[in-house]
C-alpha cells in the first residue's frame, strides 16, 4: 500500500493509500482532499465525509483520474500524523 496524490477530472487533489489497482480503476482507503487555508497554507478535509465510515475503501474508475504521483515529503508526514495509530511527543525529555 502506497501513499499517493490523486489528481481528479474535477480538479480535486486527494491524497489516499492506494490499496489495489486494476485496467480500470484502482481502490483507495483514508482519502483526504487538500483545501486552501489562510495565508496561502493548505489543510486537508475527509474526501468524501458523508460516506459510510465503516468503508474500508472506495473504488475510483480511472477515467476520472488526470494523474497519479508521489505527494510531496511534508505531505506524506502530515498524511501518516492524521492516521497513525502512535502518537510522537514533540517534547524532549532529558534523562
């Protein structure tokens, strides 16, 4: 399963571990759409967040993808920080 940057035919770019891929479409979990924020930032929002959340996944048929690629580094950290299941202290601590 891979980490990859899903740009759609509606101009949506989402981020989502591609689980499997077929001729004609490829199945996707944890997908988030990036959202402009303030200050020319972007945040990320659910894709689909009126989707049953007990779907594992959901299957998109190729011919409404424009690309697929690698997200940028500091886009994997953030996607991997949403859906870790450990949490990293910031804090330092001396021994």
């Amino acid at each position: 399963m891979t980490i990859r940057l899903i740009r759609m035919s509606s101009g949506e770019d989402v981020v989502a571990t591609v689980i499997s891929e077929v001729d004609d479409a490829i199945s996707i979990a944890n997908a988030l759409v990036a959202v402009p924020t303030q200050n020319g930032q972007i945040g990320f929002a659910p894709w689909s967040p009126i989707m049953d959340p007990n779907e594992e996944s959901v299957e998109i048929f190729k011919k409404f993808i424009v690309y697929v690629s690698k997200p940028a580094p500091q886009v994997v950290d953030q996607y991997n920080s949403i859906f870790s299941k450990v949490i990293v202290s910031d804090k330092k601590i001396i021994v």
